[in-house]
C-alpha cells in the first residue's frame, strides 16, 4: 500500500493507480475511526450523559413523579418526629401522665426518625430512560458511540474526499470547492450544536410533561436517542441550504431574484421538510422552523453579494478588453 501524498493537477494516473490512492485514503480513514470509536467507547458513560442532559429532572415525570412523593412523604414524618418528640417533653412536666406513656411518645418520635431517613430527601437527580431485554443497554450504548465516532470523524472523511477528488479541478474549480467542504461540516455542527442545546430540552420537555398526570410516562433508551440522533442529523443537513443555493447559483439555475421573488414556495417546502423531521410536536416544530427560515434569508443576502462581485469582475474584465481593443486600432 502506498504512502499517501498530494496528487498534482498535471500529474497522468493509470486507473489502477487511482483505485490505489482510493484504497489508501479508505484504510486512513477506517484506522482514524477505529481510534476514535475506541476513545468514544471508553467514553461511552460521558456521551450517554451527554444525551440524557435534554431529559428533565427524575421528580417530575414517569418513575421519578414516585421519588418526589418520597421525599414529600420523608419531610412528612420527619416533621411528625420533631411533634411527637415535643409532645413527649410536655407529657413528661405534666402530672398524673403515667410514665409508660412517656416512654411510648419517645419510641414513637424515634421510630418517625428512623423512617424518614429511609426516605430521600431529595428528588433531584436527572430522569434516565429504560432499556428492555437483556442485550439493549450493551447494543444501545454501541449505537451512541457508533453515531459519535461518525460525527467526530467527519471532518477527516471530508479532507480524504477532497484530497481524491481535487486534482481533478482546475484552479477555478479549486477556488470555489475548498471553501465549500472547509463550510460543509462546520455548518453540519453548528445545525447540530444548535438542536442540541435549543430544540431538544424544550421539545423533549414539551412531549414528556404532556398531560403526564395521566400516563406512566417511561422512555425507551434506543428510541430517544434515535430521536436525539435523527433530529440532530436533521437539522444538521438543513443547514447545508445555503451551500446548495450558492450551488445552484454557480452552475446557473436560480439566482437572489428568484428566491425573493418565490420566498412563499420556499416557505411551505421548508415547512414541508420540517414536518418531514421526527418531532410533531409545535414546540419542536416551531424551534427547528425559524432558523431554516433565516438561513433561507441569509442564502438571498448571500446570493446578492456573490453576483454583485460578480458583476464587478466581468465589468473590469469588458474596461480591460476594451482597453486592448483601443490600443490594437491605434
């Protein structure tokens, strides 16, 4: 197997010469993401932790509601405790109160004591969902760090590809493709980061605590990370719109007027792509609508300013030619 190393626009390769660099560049990529996949694996506790932060505190729904009830029922008779202890002191200074019921109020004070510290005092600790049968919590936890190896072995895949496929292009092509795959996967984690911390806690909120008085609300591990994964990989992708328009834009098929002049038609298919993503809920609708609408208004800005300097470049190219045509008639 071949060392890797940069291939020249100028440079002639035999087919088996390119399925060779295509072998090469697959084996780096597979051993980067063995020794990713291994890091994530002994990682494995803190990316699962990682995903569960969107979830809400235990004491407000499913099992944790039942936690909450025990801390309420553990103050209660620790409160019963300090009564009955202070019911015993004022038996004990009265007169005629036979001493056996003294004796019996301290018991009962010590047996409440005993009791609420078998209680938790506290409900605190954050809700975790529930594997079923025997292989899942093992099977799950591959899953997360199989999605996390994919996620931070993105930007190396991306570089391998570009590397096989840019001495292809020529300088031209070259200008325009490096900016793209350098914005493609920091607009996927920026998509990603953005669901993350804005549109999962208040949608998984939302959907668990819908009228959650009158469910046992539980959650499958493997189907809330499916759904955490699906909408992150989602969004993620959505926010490639503006490379795609900038696109479509190079190679001649739209331009800003067109998407100005058809920003409604825009406004249902992002709707339509929305409704497409796992999340019917309004909460987790609304919050993944209103960035793609300002990405889709920062495509128009974008779309503006690449033709205005286009337009500036082929005015000084016609002033230059011009300019050679007068000096070729004198």
């Amino acid at each position: 197997m071949k060392a890797l190393r940069p291939i020249g626009h100028d440079e002639r390769l035999s087919i088996v010469d390119h399925l060779d660099e295509l072998r090469t560049r697959m084996f780096a990529c597979g051993a980067v993401m063995i020794v990713i996949f291994a890091v994530c694996y002994w990682q494995n506790e803190h990316l699962i932790s990682i995903l569960n932060r969107a979830l809400p505190p235990a004491a407000t729904t499913g099992l944790g509601s039942q936690q909450r009830l025990n801390a309420s029922f553990g103050h209660t008779l620790k409160q019963a405790s300090e009564d009955i202890g202070q019911l015993s002191t004022y038996l004990s200074k009265s007169h005629g109160i036979a001493p056996g019921a003294v004796n019996a109020t301290k018991n009962l004070s010590g047996d409440l004591l005993r009791a609420s510290k078998e209680y938790p005092k506290t409900a605190r600790q954050q809700a975790k969902p529930i594997t079923i049968g025997v292989g899942e919590s093992f099977t799950t936890t591959l899953t997360v760090v199989g999605y996390f190896t994919l996620l931070l072995s993105l930007p190396m895949l991306l570089y391998q590809l570009y590397a096989f496929v840019v001495p292809a292009l020529s300088r031209d092509e070259r200008r325009i493709a490096t900016p793209t795959m350098i914005a493609a996967p920091l607009l996927f984690i920026a998509g990603a980061v953005f669901t993350y911390f804005q549109v999962l806690p208040p949608a998984i909120h939302f959907l668990q605590g819908y009228n959650s008085n009158q469910f046992q609300i539980l959650i499958q591990a493997r189907t809330y990370y499916r759904f955490e994964i699906l909408v992150m990989l989602g969004i993620g992708l959505a926010f490639q719109v503006p490379l795609l328009l900038l696109g479509l834009q190079k190679v001649g098929v739209i331009s800003s007027q067109t998407l100005t002049g058809n920003w409604r038609y825009a406004v249902v298919l992002i709707t339509v792509i929305v409704a497409a993503l796992p999340g019917v809920d309004p909460v987790t609708l609304s919050l993944e609508t209103v960035p793609l609408l300002l990405l889709f208004g920062a495509s128009i800005v974008l779309l503006k300013v690449v033709e205005r300097r286009a337009a500036k470049r082929e005015a000084a190219e016609v002033a230059k030619l011009g300019g050679i045509d007068g000096l070729d008639a004198t």
